[in-house]
C-alpha cells in the first residue's frame, strides 16, 4: 500500500499498554470525530463494568513523506489532544 504525503491516521490504545487501533482518516476534524466516539465508547464500557479499568490514550499521526510522525497544529503548535482541551475536559480546570 502506498501511502501519500499528509495523510493522517488516529492510534487509538484501548488499554495502555497494547497495541493501538488504527483508524486512517482524511481530515483532522474526522480524526476529532474518531477520537470522541472511541472514548466515549470506552468510557461507556468501564462505566457499564464491561472493563477493569480505564487507561487509553490517542495520537494523531501525519506521514512526513518517510515516516509516521506526531501531528501538531501548524498555527497552535500543539497536539491534537491539547488542542481537543483534553487536559481541561478531564481536569475540570482551565
């Protein structure tokens, strides 16, 4: 498979540590999409007692021409979760 220039892809690690999910995407607004439904999904599941207990994390990866690489935003410089607002969302602090 050939992968383009740009393309992003969402690894989604259920339980830390595993192996990631992979979910290719097109845009990073699908990427927040992906992101919100599989840990909304999860934590649904740890509420519901169907896992012992919650541990996930999420990187949003852009493919540099060579090599998968962290995706940051090329006006903020940060992140997708830190630009999500993960830290506030789950902190309750701003």
């Amino acid at each position: 498979m050939t992968t383009n220039e740009g393309a992003l892809r969402v690894l989604y690690f259920p339980n830390v540590p595993c192996d990631p999910i992979i979910f290719d995407v097109d845009s990073v607004a699908e990427a927040i999409t992906v992101i919100e439904t599989s840990t909304k999904l999860h934590l649904g599941m740890f509420a519901g007692n169907h896992c012992p207990d919650y541990t996930d994390a999420v990187c949003l990866e852009v493919y540099d021409g060579e090599d998968w690489v962290e995706w940051y935003h090329p006006d903020y410089d940060v992140d997708i979760e830190e630009y999500m607002g993960f830290e506030a969302d789950c902190t309750g602090e701003v």
